[in-house]
C-alpha cells in the first residue's frame, strides 16, 4: 500500500491576453514541491510550509489549498483516512502564475495516488478548482486545467467540465515578478460585469487566431493577438509602469507581452533563437523606473503535475 507521494506540481499562466477564465498554459519553472502522507490521526494537517511566501500562506486545512483539494478528492472517493502535508513553495503566492492552483492540483493529485482513486482529469480538475475557489473567491479552471494536464488548454464548457489540450510550439517564455502581490479576488473584481460588442468581438478574433497560431507554429501571430480589451485595460492600473514593461519586452525582441492571469506579474513569449536574457533585464529595468523592485523567472512551456516519489 502506497503511504507516501511527492509529487511537482507547476505553475501556469491564465487568459495569455483575450482569453479570460479561458487560455491557460503550465510553464516548466517554477514549481511547487508538496509532500502527502497517510495519517493515523483522522483529519487533514499541514505540517510544515516554506520556500518563497511561506510565510503567509496558512497552514488551517480549512484555508489552504493543497489540504481543501485534497479533502474534495477524498470525498469523491469516499475515504476519510488521515493525511499529512508537507509543502516547498516555489511559485510566488499573489504573483499572478498559479500559486494556489499549483497547490489545489497537487493536493488532488495526491490524495488519488494515496488512495489508488482512480479519478478522472474532469473529477481532479474539479476538486483543485473548488479549493482554489475558496482561497481566491470563485471557482475558476484556467489555472488548474493546464496545471493538471500541462501544455496549453481551452476551457470550452463548465458544466459539464470540458476543456482541449494542445501541445504549444518551442518558446521562450520571460516572466517578470513585480516586488507586490495582486490578490486575485481583487482582480476578479475588477472585471466589468458587462462589456461592449466591440470589445466582445475583438477578444473573440484575437483568441480565434490565437489558437490558429498554435496549430500552425506562428508565434508572431501569437504574440501579436495577446492584447485584451476586456479584463486587462481594468487591471493594469494596479501594476505601476506596465505599459513601460511591455514595450520595453516588444522592444528587446519578444513577440508579446501581456499581464499574467490577473497579475501583477508580466509575462512575454519570444522564439528560440531570441536573447531572453536581454528581455528579462529590459523588463527590469522598466519596473525599475516605475519605483518597483522586479524578479525575473525565464522558462519554457510545461508538463502538468509529475509523481517524483511514492513509497
């Protein structure tokens, strides 16, 4: 009988520009690394939390996603056995690239391998997507979804759950953390509850022909239809000097640039060939001018969550 997992779990990037609650795309780096192991004592603990934000994550299984997916899991399991955690952060909580998603998944994904569940994608996804409801305010998929499955997904239905993987083209892909955090419950409720035929339109085309893009390679269309006129006109005024950030990206050689998921992190694709390097510091450099401290995370598109140990 299997007692203990650990498995990596990544994060993600949501809406890539037109596509909110929508696109999502699970990078290689960074990760979260989550310890799960069968409990005598009933119940769900979280034994221990550190790396990057630790500190501010809450270690009440009734507040912290790893544990609150896992308990959903193990309902649709029928188990209530005791489980322990033991979390590594990795990905920057508040920074608009999955963190809690990246602990929901890997939470989920544990309690099944724990428990030889035998769980479909659809039940996991939904178990990591009630939990990061919890923690950010309403259930959302975009972020879990391609960091269950990896690659690049569309969500296309809620209910009933249906999504589409695709296997995104070689990229680069440059990250820049500005020294702040964005709540994403904040973010959310930014969005405007009604929006524009003509904004509707446009971000309808945009991702159409993003998804075109993927199928045939292009990565310049690709970057060049990641422009929201929904969500993100209404966010970036929380984020100090993002337009500076973006053209200061487009100018060094990315082919697009676009908030992360609700942010405040900005994120730019760029091909194989480019000179990420030059990018990540020119994205520096323009928070920088803006008063802001900014880290730099250069990566590639991901797998989904990986089992490294089980015992």
């Amino acid at each position: 009988m299997v007692s203990r997992v650990v498995v990596s779990s990544p994060s993600t990037i949501a809406n890539l520009g037109p596509g909110f609650d929508v696109f999502g795309l699970a990078l290689a780096e960074p990760v979260d690394i989550v310890e799960g192991r069968i409990s005598k004592k009933r119940g769900i603990r979280v034994l221990n939390i550190s790396g990057v934000g630790a500190e501010g994550i809450s270690r009440d299984p009734k507040k912290n996603a790893v544990s609150i997916a896992a308990s959903s899991a193990m309902e649709l399991m029928g188990r209530d056995e005791g489980l322990e955690f033991t979390i590594k952060k990795g990905i920057k909580p508040g920074s608009g690239i999955g963190s809690s998603g990246a602990g929901a998944v890997a939470g989920a994904v544990i309690a099944n391998e724990l428990f030889d569940g035998g769980l479909p994608h659809t039940q996991l996804i939904e178990a990591a997507a009630e939990a990061e409801g919890k923690i950010a305010g309403s259930a959302h998929y975009d972020n879990v979804t391609p960091a269950l499955v990896g690659g690049f997904t569309i969500i296309t239905s809620i209910k009933p759950l249906e999504y589409v993987r695709l296997e995104p083209p070689r990229m680069k892909i440059v990250v820049a953390q500005p020294a702040m955090e964005l709540p994403t419950k904040l973010g959310r409720q930014l969005v405007p509850k009604e929006v524009s035929l003509h904004d509707a339109v446009a971000n309808v085309g945009k991702a159409s022909a993003m998804v075109a893009a993927l199928k045939s390679g292009d990565l310049k269309l690709f970057g060049r239809c990641m422009v929201d006129s929904i969500a993100e006109p209404v966010r970036i005024p929380l984020v100090p000097g993002f337009h500076d950030v973006k053209r200061a990206a487009l100018k060094s050689g990315a082919l697009g640039a676009a908030l992360a998921g609700s942010g405040p992190s900005v994120f730019a694709i760029a091909d194989v060939g480019s000179d990420a390097e030059e990018i990540a510091g020119a994205m520096r450099r323009a928070f920088k001018r803006a008063g802001v401290g900014c880290e730099t995370v250069i990566t590639t598109p991901g797998l989904g969550v990986r089992v490294v140990a089980k015992e």
